[in-house]
C-alpha cells in the first residue's frame, strides 16, 4: 500500500491516463475508465491505494464544480425554442421511469425506501456524456440534440428539486415532523432564494463587468463562488450540491457565463476524476456478483424504457419518428447524478453498500451500451424505421413548425467589435443582417447590448466557447482581430467545430493576405484599405464560393 498521499495521486493520474486511453479506444466515456481504475486501486482490487481526506476533498470540489456548471449553463431559452416538447419530454421521461422503477425495485425485493432511491436514481441522464456524444457527431444543434439538451436541463433541475427533498427527509428525525421539517426547508430556502435574487440584481452584473477584465481573475471568483455557495447551502441546512448549483444560476443570466463554463470545464472533468474513482474504490466486488441478475433488468429497462417513452411522447406531440428515435436514445443510461443520489443516500444511512454497488453496475452497464448505441444512431434507426411508424404522426406538424422557425437565425458572426468591427457591425445591420458579435471587453459587450445588439463575452482562441456558438446557422465568421496568431486559433477552432460556412479575416499589413488566402479563408479584410461599409457589401454579395486572389485586399 503506498502511504504518501502524493504518491497514491500520481498512481491515480498515471493509471487514470491509461484507463483514458483504452477507454478512448473502445470509444467509451472516461466515467468507465474512472470507476474502472478505482475498482482496480481499492480494496477489491490491488489495494494500492486507500481513501483519504485529501482524495475525497477533490471528490467534494469536483461535484460542487459540476453543479455549479449545471446551474452555469440553465439556459431557458433553450427550453423556450424548443417548445413545450423539452419539459413534455422531460418530465414524462421522469415520471414513468420513476414509477415503473420503483415497481420493478419493489419486485426485486427491494424496501420502500431502497426502491425509491433506485427508481430516482433510474431517471436522470448524462448531461455531460450526451452533450460530449452529440458534440463529437456535430449534432448538439440538430433538432434532435436541441430537444435533447432540453429536456436534460429538465431533469437537471428535477434533480436538484429531489436532492433538496432528500435532505429535508434526511434530517427529519423523530422529534421533527416531515411536515415540520418540509417547511423549515421551504422558508430557509426562500430566503436564500431571496438572498440570491438582490445579489443577482443589484452586486453580481457589476462585480463580474469588472471582474471580467481580467481573465484570470474572473475564473477564480468562479470557483470561490462555486465553493462559497456549496459551503452556504450546507450551513442553510440544504446539501452542498444544492448550494453549488444555486450559485451557477445566480450568474447565467450574465454576459459572462459562457467564458466562465467554457474555461472551467476541464478543472471541473479533473475534479471529477476523483469522485468516481473514490466511489469505484468503495465498491465489493464480492457483494456485485450477487446483483448480477437485479442490474441486468434495470440495465434493460433504462435501455429500452427510456428512450420508448420519449419517442411515444414527441410521437404525440407531432415530431417525426426519427427526431424522436434520436433523442430517445440519449435518454437510454443513468447520470453521474444518480451516482451522486446513491452516495448521499448512503451518507443519510437510507442506504447500504449493496444497493450503492447495484446502481453503480447499471450505471456501467447503461453508460456503456447506449454510448455506442447514440455513436451508430443513424445505422440503428435505418434498420428500425419500419417498425417505428407507430410513434409519428400522419403529418408531423410541430417538427415542420420548429425547422420553419431555427432556419437561418444567425446570419454573420462577428469577431471582435473594436472600431473597424463596430462600424462593420452598424453596415451589415443596416443591410438586415441576422448578426451575432462577439468581443472579450465587457464594457464594449455592454454598449452594444444597450444598443440592441446580439452580443455575448467570450474569447475567439477557446475553443470550448467556441463550441457553444451557433456556428450550424451562420454562413459567414467575419474576425476584425487582426492578430495572425489569435486568427489561426480561430481558423482551428472553426475547423474543429466542422463549421461548413465562410470565413473573413481582417488582417494588418498586405503580406497576410497570401498566406490567410492559402489556408484556405474566402476573405481576407485589411480594414485601412477596406472600408468597413465596402466589407460589408462584400460579405452580403458573396454568397457563392469565393476564392482569395494573391495580393487582392478581400
């Protein structure tokens, strides 16, 4: 056994890389690799490696991170573009997973209250494997992986709903009603609530615009904000997931969000490393051969229940069935959250080691199996289509209405609004261009805001934020950095993404304009001698193929 804590950390990251790669190999989720390489260091496996305060405090800060991002990233206007069919989809996913789970648990044996956390723990999918899966394939902004991401911000708040549920039952003991307790949980969380919303209104948009010009400085009152809300939620007598999680929502309605998300999700993936290998540590092997037969029939269930009832549902509500089938099948494995449901449920003593070990095997099972069900989703529905007609409609008739609506939203997206971006913006705006622009100084963002611009803060060299752009929609990404290193940053980036539009580059001196022309930009801007209103012109005209001449200014 290694007795160095640093030693037991390097063992972890070193065979945590190798599990990384055979994991990428067999194209698998690293949250395999993880609980793998955990099994392999614990007691059940080689024993090398035993739990300790500083592994489990990682653990604590990677799960905080993770709801933080979660609240992070609640956008509703996703919800709101796709219709009533996210929190249709959503929610009727949650209620007969639940139910159905819950009945299947009572019929393996299980108590009341083991089924219950069971069935719970059946509902919730993989926000971050699913958005991983479709990001890979391109199709996070296809009509499927919209409804998709919405219906998993459904369940992201359902889940911080049953989390604050949990605690209140948890502490509930027997001189505290449930009543008594379900209210101080209502009142407390109230005042939080309220807490939040001054904060939101009248200290957070202003601490973060100046925050915000410097980078650095704005990640870390992002992770001190994550970690002071967790600690706020555990003192207010809620979890500190739910304290986290808050803590996201109070800044994503700010400009800033995106930057902050894009940025912390690798501290967040790293954090998270420890979380499912401590929890792979924790499990007996010999206790899992025992549920072998149990884990087979929730395996089966999340697999083939989940993704029927979705379809059924968006059948229903007029979408086609191959919509339905692709979204359905982002549905078919558990969460890293019902993980996290089981481990606080073994904290509260509701559990025991057994039931945590059995929800840890279907989550295997089911993360496995549908991440290459979702990766052949297409060769999956081409030999399933013919028995699918019966969850469509005659005439799919919201499905047209959505793809009527999300054609060609974005027109140019614009990099940079400096003075020579600014008046570029003001010319194509004029022409009724559907503009989006983006800059790294929160004041400029903040002016063009106020001017009724679409406008958001981020950096053009992230590629994660660049990610979350809505590169499908645009025909143009129009750059006036003029900063040949930043630009070929972006150029990367844009090729990353599989962004199939054109892209125009502004550059400072003549002798740009070849080398941006043999990488293959269809315009190459140099605003001293390209007026911003010519550029503009040039941009709107050039909807056919263009090609750079050598020494031709765009």
């Amino acid at each position: 056994m290694l007795e160095s804590v640093f030693a037991q950390i390097g063992m972890i990251l070193g065979l945590a890389v190798l599990g990384g790669v055979l994991a990428q190999w067999l194209r698998q989720p690293l949250i395999v690799a993880f609980i793998g390489v955990g099994i392999l260091l614990g007691p059940s496996g080689l024993g090398l490696v035993e739990q300790r305060t500083e592994i489990e405090l990682f653990a604590r800060l990677g799960i905080a991170l993770l709801l933080f991002v979660v609240g992070l990233k609640l956008d509703l206007h996703i919800i709101r573009t796709v219709g009533p069919v996210a929190l249709a989809s959503g929610l009727g996913q949650v209620v007969f997973t639940s139910a159905v789970g819950y009945l299947i648990a009572l019929g393996l044996g299980m108590s009341p209250v083991t089924a219950l956390y069971v069935a719970v723990a059946l509902t919730f999918s993989s926000t971050i494997i699913i958005v991983k899966l479709l990001s890979d394939k391109r199709e996070v902004d296809a009509l499927h992986g919209r409804i998709a991401v919405g219906f998993l911000i459904v369940q992201d708040i359902v889940v911080v709903l049953v989390m604050i549920g949990l605690t209140a039952y948890g502490q509930a003991d027997g001189d505290v009603s449930m009543g008594g307790e379900a209210l101080r949980v209502l009142l407390t969380g109230g005042a939080m609530l309220a807490g939040l919303a001054l904060l939101m209104r009248y200290v957070l948009p202003g601490l973060l615009h100046r925050l915000a010009h410097s980078s650095e400085l704005l990640m870390l009152f992002a992770i001190a904000w994550a970690v002071i809300g967790a600690m706020g939620g555990e003192l207010l007598g809620f979890s500190k997931e739910v304290g986290a999680f808050l803590a996201g929502v109070s800044i994503a309605s700010t400009p800033y969000r995106e930057q902050v998300a894009s940025r912390l999700v690798s501290l967040r993936d790293f954090l998270l490393l420890f979380f499912f290998i401590e929890l792979g540590a924790t499990l007996n092997l010999g206790t899992l051969g025992a549920q072998l037969g149990a884990s087979a029939i929730l395996s089966l269930f999340v697999l083939i229940g989940n993704p029927l009832i979705v379809m059924a549902i968006m059948g229903y509500m007029g979408y086609r069935k191959r919509t339905g089938f692709l979204a359905g099948l982002t549905v078919a494995q558990i969460s890293e959250f019902s993980l996290i449901l089981a481990a606080m449920g073994l904290t509260l003593g509701h559990l025991q080691e057994e039931t945590v070990g059995l929800i840890t095997l279907v989550g295997l099972i089911t993360i496995s199996v549908s991440t290459y069900m979702i990766l052949y989703s297409h060769a999956l529905y081409e030999r399933m289509a013919p028995r699918l007609s019966i969850f469509e409609r005659q005439v799919p008739h919201r499905e047209l209405d959505s793809l009527a609506e999300a054609n060609n939203e974005v027109d140019v997206l614009l990099i940079g609004l400096g003075r020579y971006g600014a008046a570029l913006a003001a010319d194509l705006r004029e022409r009724g261009c559907r503009l989006l622009a983006v800059d790294f100084d929160p004041t400029t963002v903040r002016q063009h805001a106020r001017d009724r611009y679409r406008v958001c803060y981020g950096d053009a060299e992230d590629p994660e934020f660049l990610a979350t752009l809505p590169l499908h929609q645009a025909r143009w990404v129009v750059s006036t950095l003029r900063d040949p290193a930043i630009n070929r940053l972006l150029l990367h980036g844009l090729r990353q993404q599989g962004f199939t539009g054109k892209v125009a580059i502004a550059v400072s001196h003549q002798r740009e304009v070849r080398r941006f022309a043999q990488d293959g930009v269809d315009l190459v801007l140099v605003p001293y001698a390209d007026a911003a209103r010519e550029a503009a012109i040039r941009v709107m005209a050039s909807q056919s193929s263009v090609e750079p001449r050598e020494g031709e200014n765009a």
